[in-house]
C-alpha cells in the first residue's frame, strides 16, 4: 500500500480538503478483495486506512509482528550478516511522488496544496533499476501521479533524493491484479548499492514456506520504529494462486501489513536466514501490494477474510529486469567485403492470441464464485467487469504480439541492437546475424526497432 500526505497546507483550507483527502484515500490503497488474482483492480478500492495485524496465536492480546531491520534476530529470529544488512539498508527505501490536489470542479479548480505518495521499492540486479508496486503510479489504467515527480531514497543515504525515470514502455497502466509491479530506472546509481538478485527457478513459493518482508517505513505501528531503518516481518506463504494470462503468481500470506509498504521486499527464509544466491547476494521472491479489503485487525489469518497479497516475480518479470539491467556490448565495425552499407529486411506479421493467452473459462467460477462481491446484483456486476477487464486485456496482447523475421541479404555478419518485448515492456537485445542468413522470432516477441545495424567482426 502506498502511502499519500499532504505538504504545506494552511488551516484555512483543511476542512475543504478533507473530502479531497478522501477521495484519494480511495485511489491510495488497491486492496485485493477477491482470492482470485484475475478480479479487475477497480473493484478493490478501499477506505481502509489502518494496519492489518494478525492474531499471534498462544497470545491473548494484539501483537504487531513488525519491527526495524536492527531488530531482526532479537524480536524474530532472523539472521542477517553485516554484508547482508548493508545490502538491504543501501537497496531498500522509498519512493515519494509529489502531485497538485485539486479542489472545486469544472472551472472552480484550485490547487491548495500537494499531495505525497510513499511507498516502498527495491534495487534489482543493478543499483539503478528498482522494482515497486504499479499501483504507487497508476490507478488501473490511469496514471495517478505525474512521473516526473518522484524520487527514491535508500536508508543508508536518507539525505539524498535520486530521480526517478518511468520509461515509456512502463506508462501504461494494469487490469489484473498479478500485473502490479512495475521497473523505474534512476538517473544513478544507489551508492554502496550490491542490487538484489533474481531467482532463476520457476518454481512458486510452496504453501508453508517462511518468508521475510522489509519495507519502507509504514504510516501505523503498535512497536515503536524508527523510519531510518527497514521495517522487517516475518511470515508464512499460506496458498499459492496461478497468475492470469501468463503472469506470476500471487501469494496469500499472514505478514502485518500498512500503508507505505506496497513494493516492499520479500525473501525466502530457510533456518533463519534469508536466502542468497551464490554470489552471496540476497535473492527477492517477490513484492507486498495489498491486504483484504474486509480484513480486520486481531483476527487471525483466513482466506476469505484476512490476508497479505505478495506478487511473485518470476518468468516474464525476470526476463523485462535482466533485458533492462544489460547493456549490449560495442560492436567494433568492420568493413565488407561487398561494401556498401549494411543491408537489412524485416518482415513482420502480426499473429493471433494463443490459447494460453486468451481468457480462459475456468478462471470465471473463480472470480465470480465464493470470492465475488455479496449481493446478486454486485456479483453480477463483478462479473461482468472481470470479463471485460479480461478480454481487454486479451485484446491488448494479441495487438502488441507478433511473429517476425530478419534476414540478412550480405554474405556478411551484420551486428545489431533491437528492442526486445514482453508484456510488461521492452529492453534492448544485442544480436549477430551471420551471411546469407535469416533469423526468426517466436509469438512472444513484439514487432522489433532494429537499431544501428553494421557489419562486425
């Protein structure tokens, strides 16, 4: 969940902000009301402005489970080693967005004040590229803060505010809710910043497996925190659900959870500690997003009512960070024995939906089952959006999806850049074609912009 706050208001205008201040309480905090990760993000809106904490059990009073990264071993077990806590001081902060809030309507329009939105983020394989919840910078499909106005500081560097870049392949917004994460670039690198690693596996998170959540600062606590470290909980993934149209799971756990920690980190824990990759790096399972909409705090974990929504980060999410954190190599040019310049075609055509892409109907009794709004009438209308939200969704990717070929006419090696898609957006992707040869892309991949294309070594 993100958090917003409001910067240099007067007293005067309080009491007119206010229902302003409402009205983007709604936007702030998508939660996820259905188990099924396939239910539209406009029907997960909510007021609910306050910290989910489970009941403990064997404890007859309320305990929040969060506490700051110092805190770890002694309040929950979990063993970190110093190049470990660096880690996460310098690869874990917030992102703040500032934005005008809007008073008045049609010609009425008055900008008192300016709105800020906090959430959590991390550092991903390089110290420039950080990974968050999509909805810190979209309301479903549309864009809810000005992208040229937010920052990101890590703990280790608090006074420092580094800009962040939403490229334009990143501007578009969500329809489901296992589509909430996004990649931003900063316009440098996080000082003393070793990025997280990615998990190379496939394999979800099981039911039952521990796991460590850190996070920005969050705006509720009953523990007393400071905000010049990471919050850190520890918890169970309680079910595993199948993302939609290919995308990554979503996870239900019994992490406390609030405001502000949308995009936080989420670890894997085997005796103790959390898992790092060979490279000695700590390995991000996944993000936090949501909480229940109807969850209530003392009540311990449930699946209709109570729980955390984790985003898993696997396969096509692997595949936009590591396009976007390498840089394809220099080419050295080298001359043709042919001469004249480098010569290229490509022919592109586009190609229908697969069948694993286009909605399937077993995902309907899931959404619009046990899970769906109460009421005839509101499950219904449920329903319906899902379906809509579904074929849009359907739609989009069977525009943005083509089968390509390249083919060079040379009996020369010609090197080359070109963008490389998913559905989640586009890196560069470095390529050698040798002589007389040709080079064709599956379904995946997206219509290319062949970029500087020459004759290499």
């Amino acid at each position: 969940m993100r958090r917003r706050e409001r910067l240099g208001v007067g007293a005067g205008a309080v009491a007119a902000i206010l229902v302003v201040a409402v009205s983007f309480a709604v936007g702030a905090a998508p939660l996820i009301k259905s188990p099924s990760p396939s239910e539209p993000v406009a029907s997960h809106l909510s007021l609910l402005h306050r910290a989910l904490i489970y009941a403990k059990e064997g404890s007859a009073k309320l305990l929040d489970g969060r506490w700051n990264l110092g805190q770890s071993e002694a309040k929950l077990g979990v063993t970190l080693s110093a190049e470990e806590t660096q880690q996460l001081m310098a690869c874990t902060g917030q992102i703040v967005c500032a934005t005008p809030a809007v008073e008045g309507d049609g010609e009425e329009v008055e900008y008192r004040a300016a709105v800020r939105v906090t959430a959590s983020a991390v550092s991903v394989l390089r110290p420039d590229l950080l990974v968050t919840a999509k909805h810190v910078f979209f309301d479903g499909k549309r864009a809810a803060v000005p992208f040229g106005s937010c920052s990101f500081r890590s703990f280790s560097r608090k006074k420092v505010a580094i800009p962040v870049v939403v490229e334009k392949d990143q501007r578009k917004g969500y329809v489901l809710n296992n589509e909430d994460f996004i990649v931003v670039r900063l316009k440098r690198d996080l000082e003393g910043c070793n990025a997280f690693a990615l998990d190379h596996k496939d394999a979800s998170l099981p039911e039952g497996e521990p796991i460590l959540s850190v996070t920005g600062h969050q705006l509720h606590s009953l523990n007393k925190l400071s905000d010049r470290e990471p919050v850190v909980a520890k918890g169970n993934i309680k079910r595993v659900l199948d993302g939609v149209l290919g995308g990554p799971p979503v996870y239900d756990a019994d992490l406390d959870l609030d405001d502000g920690g949308s995009g936080g980190a989420v670890f894997a824990l085997k005796d103790g500690r959390a898992v790092a990759g060979d490279d000695g790096r700590l390995v991000l399972r996944g993000i936090s997003v949501a909480y229940g909409l109807r969850a209530k705090n003392g009540k311990p974990y449930s699946d209709e009512r109570n729980y955390t929504v984790i985003i898993g980060l696997e396969a096509d999410f692997r595949d936009l960070v590591e396009g976007k954190g390498e840089v394809p190599a220099a080419v050295e040019p080298a001359a043709c024995g042919q001469g004249g310049a480098a010569k290229i075609t490509v022919l592109s055509d586009a190609a229908a939906a697969s069948q694993s892409e286009a909605p399937a109907a077993s995902l309907r009794p899931a959404a619009c089952g046990r899970g769906a709004m109460p009421g005839r009438r509101a499950g219904k209308a449920n329903c319906a959006a899902l379906a809509k939200g579904l074929k849009r969704a359907a739609a989009q990717r069977v525009k943005e999806t083509h089968d390509f070929t390249l083919k060079n006419d040379t009996s020369c090696t010609i090197c080359f850049s070109y963008d490389r898609c998913n559905h989640y957006g586009c890196w560069d992707e470095a390529m050698k074609l040798s002589g007389k040869s040709s080079l064709s892309a599956g379904m995946r991949e997206q219509a290319p912009a062949i970029k500087n294309p020459q004759f290499c070594n």
